[in-house]
C-alpha cells in the first residue's frame, strides 16, 4: 500500500463568500470551479479546496491511493480514526492528530 501526494489542499471555513473575495481579490487564485458547498481554485502548483463548514480547520493535505478498501483496512488497523467516509476518499486523523485526505485513484 502506497499513499502518494496528489497536490490538493483543502480549507474548512463558514464562509464561502468572505472566502472567495479573499483568495480571488487578495491572493488573486483563478477560480475553476464553484458550488455551494465549495469553491475550487488553481494556485499554480496545488488546488485549494474551500469547503464549507460549520468550523474552521488547520489545511488538510490530500493523498491518492490505488484502493481506498485497502487503506480504510490498513489505517483502521493504525488506530487511526476516520473522520468522513464518502466510500471512494475519506478523511482521517492520524495518531499525532493531524487530519488527511485520501481518495481512490
């Protein structure tokens, strides 16, 4: 099992609105894609996600895997807690209490 970086970052924060003027207006990101639950910007070397949420949270690295069955498995058995399960990605909080991204390729 192998769990590769896949250049998406992701934000939770309450705000989609207050969000988009300042990573579009400020930080000048190109917006690809928006919904309302989140909005998708190009930064140049990674995609910013900006989820909705009804807290903020710290940036959530995200991983791609050949078999999203095989790493739940293998994570579950690392103690590691999982957070959000959409069956093809989750989301998880390692040991250390760091959270991640993971989805299938």
């Amino acid at each position: 099992m192998r769990f590769k970086s896949n250049a998406c970052v992701a934000v939770h924060l309450r705000s989609l609105a207050k969000a988009e003027r300042f990573y579009s207006d400020i930080m000048g990101f190109r917006l690809r894609k928006k919904t309302r639950s989140f909005l998708e910007y190009d930064t140049g070397h990674f995609r910013l996600y900006v989820n909705r949420s009804s807290k903020a949270q710290p940036p959530t690295p995200s991983f791609t895997v050949k078999s999203i069955v095989r790493a739940r498995k293998l994570l579950k058995g690392a103690r590691c807690e999982i957070l959000v399960d959409r069956g093809q990605s989750l989301y998880f909080r390692d040991p250390f209490g760091n959270i991640f991204d993971v989805v299938e390729q």
